[in-house]
C-alpha cells in the first residue's frame, strides 16, 4: 500500500478529471458505493473459486456478518443497481451508464505495478445486450488513453460463450484435462476440478506447455455467442478501433459472459495489462436483480498515471510570492494576500518576518510567476513592486492595478 505524496498528485488529479470529463461527454455518470461489502457478495458474483475470493480478500467479521474490503466494484455497482431499483430508468438503447473512481484491495503477492491497495477507474453498463454497447465503450476508453499521451497500447479481444455453449466446452476441456492432469502444479489440478478455465491462468511453465494443445472456447462458440462477437469486432472496426483477438483471453473473475478485453500497454513490466473488462449478462439476476445484461471494464490508476507523459501535465505553479519586509509589511500583507485569493489569484507567503534572501529561496521553490514587495515604503506609497520572475522586470503598480494584471 502506498503513500500517494503532493509531487504526485498532480498527475492523479490530471487523470481524474480528464476521465469525469470525457466520459460524461458519453452519458455516464459517477456512482459512489462503499469501501466495504457483505463477504458474499463476492463470493456470488467474482467466484468462489476465484483466486481474489480464496486467497486475496480482507475480511473481518464484526457482529455476525462477515465484511470485505471490496477488492473489485462491479459486484457493488451491481448490488447498488438492484438495491435502488434503477432497472426502472433503463429502457431499450438507452442503458444505464456509471462510472466510478476509487481504492481496491487485494491480499496479493506485491511486486512492480501490483499493490494491495491499488485505484481504479471503472464503468459499467447496465441494461443493454446489443454488442455495439461493447464497441463504443471500448471506443471510449481508447479515446481516453488517446488524450492521456498513452500511446502504445494494445487492444486483445476473446469471448467466453455462454449459458448456452460454455458447459460443454468446460466438459471438453475436463476430458481433455483428466489423462495430463498429474503432470501439471497443485493450482491446476485443484482448477481442472473446481474451474478448468481457469488453467489458461496458470503461470508456471510447464503448464502452458502443455496447454499450448488445448482445446479452444473459440471453436465452441455457439452461433449466437460467435454472431455477437463478430458484430462487436465489425462495429470497432467502423470506428477505427484496431484489435487483435485472443483466444487464450482468461480473466481472473467468473462473472463474466461472451465478450471479454484487456488493452496491454508497453513500459509496464510483466503487469502490462492497464485496464480489463467485458460482459457479464445473468450477473444483475445471479444478485437478485432482473435479468439485465452487463458490460464493463476497470483501469489500474497507478498503472494509468505512471504512463501518462511529462509534457502532458499543466505545470504547477504559483502566480505569486508575495514578500513582506518587516513588521508592518507582514502584517498588511496578509490582508493583501486575503484580497488577491478572492480575486482568484495563488499566493504563498512565509508565517514569519523571514529575511529577504529566504523568501526569494522559497518563491522559486514553489515556481512563482511573481514576486510582490510588500513595506514601509509601498504600505506608505500604496504601491507596490511586482517583479516578474521570468523577464526579471519590475514596476511599481497600485492594488487595482495588481490584481487588473495577474488576473490576466
Ligand atoms: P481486473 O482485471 O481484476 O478487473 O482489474 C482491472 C485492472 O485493475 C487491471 O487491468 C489492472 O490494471 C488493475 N489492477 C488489478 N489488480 C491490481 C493490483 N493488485 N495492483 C494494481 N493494479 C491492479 C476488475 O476488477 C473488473 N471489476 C473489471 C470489470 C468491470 N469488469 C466488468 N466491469
């Protein structure tokens, strides 16, 4: 878990509000549910089975219940849907769109670009089976990237089937399974019995090797499940989206239905995936809901941040340091320095009667535009100096005419 310190929030805040920004300009809108979720509801929904719900939650108990930390938000999104009746506002084309920004937790192993603590950036789509919903959420994170500067990022794209054709792939792949399951590590022979697909997961070596043989989802798809994954291929294709497809595409939660995606990004290390998502219709009616279909994704915001180009953040900067000399100055410059903040201008000051020298140190420290002379002289005059700090020049300007200047 990390500390996120005031040299790096900058680039947080960047990315925060470009997000709000563009993805309102789609429709969505934010949802804040809590940190904390019944245990359950993870368990219902992620799986189980699932690596993140058998070893990676943080859980407690407190009275009766059994509470976690959520470690994802789509299992919440879901229940605040159901909780709050929002099926309600969502009618055919016109699905319910929702964002959210904020911690997750995972009991993993940490290493470069995994924390146990780590943020996201998520949407979900709630109420709309039609595959162009895929396509144009997809369009839009890409454009997101795209405005960032993250730049050499790749799109995989895979389906899992569903209801209809899933079961007897699962079947195949255990047949196929049970002669090699000995020769593969303890994690994949607990798979091959609790969650075969889950054996594409598997990083040890030897395992993918022999996997490489494998039978595939894909050739199983049945009609429905591979109409739709050509329709959400077609429909990226019209908006100029480029993709490559994975057929191997395993996502470590069992949510999900037909459609799922990863878009990797260069400059990341082995945990190169920056955001992951995909469908998940029967999910809303596994909670309890009605039985409307869902689609999302989740960015990994340090993964996102670290990414983001220098060149692409707005400076930061003070507009001005205001320097008070002696006594007098000092006190009639924290009225001053009152004023200019209500004429919307920044202003750093010292607390204390500092010495020249020092004050001057400290401007160009926290990058001001201008330094402003406040003492005797100017208290008397009603003038002060205000030195910009770039071009080295000074005038002699009164209060009206200051704040005339650097609100400009
Ligand atoms: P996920 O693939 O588990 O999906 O996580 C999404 C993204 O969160 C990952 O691609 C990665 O960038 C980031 N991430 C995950 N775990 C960590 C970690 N320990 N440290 C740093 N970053 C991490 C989900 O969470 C789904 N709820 C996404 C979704 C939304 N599917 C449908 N709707």
């Amino acid at each position: 878990m990390h500390d996120i310190l005031p040299e790096e929030v900058g680039r947080w805040q960047f990315l925060e509000a470009a997000t709000r920004e563009w993805f309102s300009r789609y429709g969505f809108r934010e949802i804040r549910t809590p940190l904390l979720e019944a245990s359950e509801l993870f368990a219902r929904s992620v799986g189980a089975s699932s690596d993140i719900v058998r070893k990676e939650m943080y859980t407690f108990e407190q009275g009766k219940e059994s509470i976690s930390l959520r470690p994802e938000n789509t299992a919440p999104v879901v229940r605040a849907f159901i909780e709050h009746s929002r099926h309600r506002e969502v009618a055919a084309g016109y699905p319910e769109r929702l964002y959210y920004i904020g911690p997750m937790f995972r009991y993993e192993r940490p290493q470069k670009g995994r924390q146990r603590q780590f943020h996201q950036i998520g949407v979900e789509v709630l109420g709309g089976e039609e595959p162009l919903i895929e396509a144009e959420t997809i369009d839009m994170v890409w454009g997101l990237l795209k405005r960032l500067g993250i730049e050499a990022i790749e799109l995989q794209l895979g389906s899992v089937g569903d209801a209809a054709c899933r079961p007897a792939y699962r079947e195949a792949l255990t047949a196929w399974l049970r002669p090699r399951v000995a020769g593969m590590c303890e994690d994949c022979r607990r798979r091959a019995e609790e969650n075969p697909l889950r054996v594409f997961d598997c990083k040890v070596e030897e395992c993918i090797r022999l996997l490489a043989d494998a039978p595939l989802m894909e050739a199983s798809l049945c009609a429905a499940c591979s109409e739709h994954f050509v329709a959400v291929k077609q429909h990226l294709d019209v908006l100029g989206v480029p993709h490559v497809e994975d057929v191997r595409l395993v996502r470590g939660l069992d949510y999900y239905r037909r459609t799922v995606f990863e878009i990797t990004a260069e400059g990341l290390g082995a945990q190169n995936a920056i955001l992951g998502g995909g469908r998940y219709d029967g999910l809303v009616e596994e909670l309890g809901g009605p039985a409307l279909p869902g689609f999302g994704f989740a960015m990994g915001m340090e993964r996102a941040a670290l990414l983001i180009p220098d060149e692409r953040l707005p400076p930061s900067s003070t507009d001005v340091s205001l320097i008070a000399l002696g006594e007098d100055g000092h006190r009639a410059a924290v009225g001053l320095a009152r004023r200019l903040r209500e004429e919307g201008i920044s202003v750093q000051m010292s607390t204390l009667d500092r010495p020249l020298g020092a004050q001057l140190k400290r401007a160009d420290r926290v990058a001001s535009r201008y330094a402003l002379f406040v003492g005797k002289d100017e208290l008397e005059s009603g003038r002060y100096g205000l030195k910009d700090l770039r071009s080295g020049e000074q005038e002699d300007i009164d209060e009206a005419g200051l704040i005339a200047r650097l609100r400009t």
